[in-house]
C-alpha cells in the first residue's frame, strides 16, 4: 500500500518536473529568438548607417 503511494507521488514530482523544464526550454527558446532578432535588425542598422556615411 505505502509501496504504491511512494511511486504515484514520485511519478507526479517526476510529471511536474517535466513539466517545468518544458516551460523553461520555451522560454529559453523565445527569448534567444528575440536576441537574434534583436541582433539582425541591429546589424541592419549599423550596415544602413555605415552605408550612409560611406556614400557621403
């Protein structure tokens, strides 16, 4: 009976914990997306900047 409880509750802290990492991964995932981005439009700026003082 003990026996039972102890891995149901386990395999819920195990569920749970999945659970986490996947939220965590997602975030992960989204916030490097937005640096790069962030980044290429950055870069973007800077060649369109350097082009214009180049021309001039």
């Amino acid at each position: 009976m003990v026996d039972g409880l102890v891995r149901t509750s386990v395999l819920d802290t195990s569920v749970k914990i999945q659970e986490k990492v996947r939220e965590y991964e997602v975030t992960v995932v989204r916030s490097m997306v937005v640096v790069v981005a962030g980044a290429g439009v950055f870069m973007m700026a800077t060649c369109g900047v350097i082009l214009q003082f180049s021309a001039v």
